[in-house]
C-alpha cells in the first residue's frame, strides 16, 4: 500500500530503514526532493519552495536522488561529493569571469568618462 512513507528510489527507503521515528521529518524532505525530481508538473510556488528551501539543506542527497531517478544509477555520497564539488568550481569560475568582465567594462566607462572631462577643460 502506498502512503506518505513510500520512495521511490532506493536511496530514500535506505534512509528510512537507518532513520527512527522522532527523525521523519527528514524522511519527508527526501520524499519532497523525490516528488520534485519525478518529473510530475508541480505547482510553480510549491517547486520554487522545495528548490529554495530543501534542496539547500539536502544537496548532496538532492545529487543522489536526482541521478537515481534520471538514470537509474545510485550515486554514492563520496561521488555525490565529487559531483558538487565539480559543480561549485565551475560556477565559481563563471562568476569569477562575470566579475572580472564586470571590472572591466567599469574601468571603460570611467575611463571614457576621464576622457571627456578632461575633454571639457577639467583638471586631471
């Protein structure tokens, strides 16, 4: 019978077979991580809830179960690990260029706009 305790993966009926009874509100995150990952249409609040609130909390066990229900492989914690931080270092370079572009155009505008006031009779 299907009820609120029933995964679908079985990282998730692991979990709760390790997990007492005063600790399901764990449990109920990781069923939450599976319904977002099941592909189903979920309401745009609900999934933006679960994406900004249980995902951050859980992002190694969010990896684990996202892979298991796109592929069907389960990802150990230590690979999970690998995987994030892969993911971490590359955002961290995309941001760290985005800064860096950011800088750049700065310095052209106050460059450009040096240019003009000297343009203009203003003192260095």
């Amino acid at each position: 019978m299907a009820g609120p305790f029933t995964p679908r993966t079985s990282y998730v009926a692991n979990r709760i077979r390790r997990t007492p009874w005063e600790d399901r509100q764990v449990i109920l995150d990781l069923l939450k991580l599976e319904e977002l990952f099941s592909g189903r249409r979920l309401g745009g609040l609900y999934m933006m809830s679960l994406r900004h609130g249980v995902m951050p909390r859980f992002p190694v066990e969010a990896l684990i179960i996202e892979e298991e229900i796109r592929t069907g492989t389960r990802l150990n914690p230590i690979e999970a690990l690998g995987r994030l931080a892969e993911q971490t270092a590359a955002r961290y370079a995309r941001q760290e260029a985005d800064r860096a572009r950011d800088r750049a155009e700065q310095e052209r505008r106050e460059h450009a706009a040096y240019q003009q006031w000297l343009s203009v009779g203003g003192l260095p």
